[in-house]
C-alpha cells in the first residue's frame, strides 16, 4: 500500500456576495395631515414629483361636523348637589381626534403594505408634527428603516411644484443629460 504524499482536496467555499444598493433608489413621498394623504415620488429625471401608482386617501369623515360623526347625544345625570338641576356628559374623546388617529392607522397599515410589495427603498413623510408623532408610532420596525426624512409641515394642499420646492434641499439632485 502507498501512501499519498499530498493533503486531500477540500472543496472551495465561495464567499457571499456583498449586498449592494440599487444605482436608483425608488423614493416615495407622503404628504399627509389628518383626513389626507398624497403619495408622489421623482420623476425618472428628477426634475418634478409626479403622483405615485398609489392612489391619494380621502377620509371624508374627519371634516363633517361634530353632530355628523357622532349619532347619539351625550348622556344626562343629575347635579351632584340639590336643585334638580340636569347636566350633560362630556364624551371621553373627540370623535374629530378618533376619527383622525383611524386614517393614521390606515394610512400606516397601507405603507407597510406597499413596503411589503417592495415599491419603495426610501421614504419621505411629509405631515404636521402631531399627526407625523403619531403616524411614527403607528408604523412598523421595517417601515420606519426606510424613513429617510421626516418634514414636520402640513403641505397637503400645496402643488407639486411647490413641495418640490419646499423639499429640495433633500430630493435627489436633477439628472443632466448630455443629449
């Protein structure tokens, strides 16, 4: 029997490719306030904003009045002290605020089904200061890594060109094409 000089063979390990960024991230803007949200991103230039393949949310209800939203009268009891004197009850919350935090859990639950989808790398809420705390603490772990900025203004009502005006110093620069 000989015996062999050399080491066996062992097989190569090939390492793992490191994960790279895409060249262009997809950017999604949010505008939203309490009853409204836009959705925009860059155009492919990224010269304008333009609307996203997600449709605008409307929720009509946060702008009816009081006696809309709330069907029944608050309830009556009587003054603590003698008189016979009836009072009515202060609801425990404003139907406005309810209805408000409900479109913020929606508008929350539909982003993270779009990040889900994976139609977004970054994001950018756009939203008054109550209504963007409120819409942070909605959001999931995996949606807020994506957050890259948050812009505490309530812009729902400004044009395109106007938030791409307002939002410059963070969008992406223009592409200059030399054709």
């Amino acid at each position: 029997m000989v015996k062999s000089v050399m080491k066996p063979r062992r097989r190569a390990r090939i390492p793992a490719a490191p994960r790279m960024d895409p060249l262009r991230k997809r950017t999604l803007i949010v505008v939203a306030d309490g009853a409204r949200a836009r959705f925009l991103e860059p155009s492919e230039d990224n010269r304008k904003l333009m609307p996203a393949s997600q449709l605008d949310m409307i929720s009509p209800t946060s702008r009816r009045k009081t006696r809309d939203i709330v069907t029944d009268r608050p309830g009556r009891s009587f003054a603590s002290a003698r008189g016979g004197v009836r009072h009515a009850y202060e609801p425990p919350h404003d139907p406005h605020k309810m209805e408000k935090h409900e479109f913020t859990a929606t508008l929350a639950q539909t982003l993270e089904d779009m990040c889900g989808r994976g139609e977004f790398d970054r994001l950018i809420l756009v939203a008054p200061s109550r209504s963007l705390g409120e819409l942070r603490e909605l959001l999931s772990t995996q949606v807020r890594r994506m957050v890259a900025h948050e812009v505490p203004k309530d812009l729902t009502a400004s044009s395109p060109t106007a938030l791409k005006q307002a939002l410059a110093a963070i969008l992406p620069t223009p592409v200059i094409s030399s054709v």
